[in-house]
C-alpha cells in the first residue's frame, strides 16, 4: 500500500471516517522518498531502535520498520488508531502507544521498551509544538540521533551561526546540547493538506558533553535568554535581569569588557562560547560577592 499516495490517503482516511485536525498540525505526508530518506538517513540500523513522534497515517513508520529492529510510535490522535491498525499490518516490529510527547517521560519509555538499544527519534512534527518538542527529545537524553521534519524558518534558525539575523536563543539552547545540520528541504507541495510553507529535515546528533563548558548552566541560560529579549538593547542593558539585581550596571559593563568584549556589543553577536565565558565571569563575581562583607 503506497501510504504517501493521495488516493489510498484520501480512501483509506474516508473509509475509517477521519478528518485532519489543524490544531494538531495534521499535514501528511503525500512524497514518498521524503520518509524513505529520513529513515535511510535517521541513523537507525537493525540493532538499534527507532520513536517516532506523530506517525499519522504510518507513512514514516513503515520506512522505519524496516530499517530499524524495533519502533515505538507515540499518536495523540486516537481516531488515527484504527487506520494505523490497518496500514501498519504485517510490521511486527512496530508498537503504537497512545500519549502526548510533551507529557511523556521519553527516557523511562525509551528504557522500558527498548532496554540498553541506542535509539534514534524521528518525526514530521506537528508544527504547534516544533519547539518545545524539540527541547523534549533533547533533553530527555535518550537519543543517539534526532531527525525531524520543521518549518524551513525554524530548521534554518535552529542551525543558524553568531550574528546571523536568524540567530536566536533556541540556536544557542539546540547547539548548546546537539550537533545541528539541515538534511533537505521539502516543499510544501509535499503534504496534504498543503501548509503556506515550505518545511526542511533537519538533523541533530546529541553532544556527549555541551558544546561549551560552563560552571553554572542555569545563569548561561539566563544570560541568553536576557540577551535576546531584548535584541535591540546593548548587551550590558539586556543582561541586566539575568542577575536579579545583585551586579548594579557598572559590574556588568566591567564583566562584559573583561572578558575581551565591546561594551557596546549586541548580544546576537556573541558566540557560544563568549556566552560562556561571560557566564562563567559572571557566576565567579557572584560567588565573590556572596562571600566578601558588605
Ligand atoms: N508522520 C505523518 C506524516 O509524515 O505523514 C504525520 C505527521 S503530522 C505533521 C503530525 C502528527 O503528530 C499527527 O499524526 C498528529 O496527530 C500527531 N500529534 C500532534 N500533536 C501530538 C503530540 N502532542 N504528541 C504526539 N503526537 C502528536
């Protein structure tokens, strides 16, 4: 059954009574070589296991079934069971669970169906929830690859460098843990219903350690996230919440200078690792003032 083929998804969906739900970003997939090229280039082999995210009407799944030993396909959709009872039989290698990805605990599904197999996540994912399902899967830590289906945009923001108008805090949060590189692009004309955009594969192979070293990852994160907020302020003004009012301005400016910087610099300029270096200055002025008398 060609699964990717309009008329067998127009009849099979009509026959089970199915109609696709935008709200959760329903748009499948009518191109075959687009899930035969993920699942040829997701990583996984017979040895390892593959989690889909979203299988729809089971297109990708299949491709996975048959390049991977075993697959788990998490669907929100129960309407979709019934169709997937249908075009997922004869794949003995492919398990269906009902559940939200963003609800689910990825590393104790992973453990409890899969045990010690590495296993590689792949999706076309449902576009309300590319970002946050994104930072599931990476930061689950259950994944040897993650390769997902995005809104071009997005895929070229995620993989965007320093100083790039695409540049955004979830570049550096995605870079910060994962290698990230776009595969492919697929064009809209790809999908049924037809999204207004075109959409890109995008590969992420989890670091085993972050791309940079810092004392205290939750200030980085800060600092980041502070600095993009307010792109248009200058680095030492938009920082300034991160640290919760114990470095007055001049404290910062000196910190920012300190570590080789322009006091005028905008935070979209700095790279990950002169984050970190302003993270780790910071955390270390901190500590010296928790510690020294007032
Ligand atoms: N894999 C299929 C394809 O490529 O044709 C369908 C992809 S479609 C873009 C996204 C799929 O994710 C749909 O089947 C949708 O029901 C499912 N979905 C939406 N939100 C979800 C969630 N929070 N957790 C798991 N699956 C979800």
């Amino acid at each position: 059954m060609g699964l990717c083929d309009i008329h067998v998804i127009k009849d099979v969906l009509s026959r089970h009574g199915f109609h696709f739900s935008k709200s959760l970003g329903q748009n499948f997939l009518t191109a075959q070589w687009v899930p035969e090229r993920i699942a040829a280039e997701c990583g996984a082999g017979p040895d390892a296991a593959a989690l889909e995210v979203g299988p729809g009407m089971g297109c990708l799944t299949v491709e996975l079934s048959k390049v991977a030993g075993q697959v788990v396909a998490i669907e929100l959709d129960r309407a979709l069971f019934p169709v997937l009872d249908e075009t997922l039989a004869g794949c003995d290698n492919v398990e269906v669970v009902h559940g939200d990805v963003l609800k689910t605990d990825l590393a104790a599904l992973c453990r409890e169906k899969f045990g010690d197999k590495p296993v590689y996540a792949c999706a076309n994912l449902p576009y309300y929830i590319t970002t946050p399902a994104i930072a599931a899967l990476l930061d689950s830590h259950a994944f040897q690859g993650v390769t997902v289906m995005v809104q071009k945009e997005v895929a070229r923001r995620i993989c965007a460098p320093a100083g790039s108008s695409d540049y955004s805090a979830f570049s550096i949060y995605v870079q910060y843990h994962a290698d990230a590189r776009i595969l492919f692009d697929v064009p809209a004309g790809c999908f049924v219903p037809q999204p207004k955009v075109d959409s890109a594969v995008l590969r992420l192979t989890p670091r085993e350690t972050p791309a940079v070293q810092v004392q205290d990852e939750k200030l980085f994160f800060a600092i980041v996230r502070a600095a993009f907020n307010q792109r248009r302020k200058t680095l030492a003004n938009a920082v300034s919440p991160a640290f919760g009012g114990r470095l007055n301005k001049d404290e910062i400016l000196e910190l920012i200078t300190g570590c080789g910087l322009d006091a005028r610099v905008r935070g979209e300029k700095l790279s990950l690792a002169e984050y970190g270096r302003l993270a780790d200055a910071a955390a270390a002025r901190l500590a010296a003032k928790a510690t020294s008398p007032e």
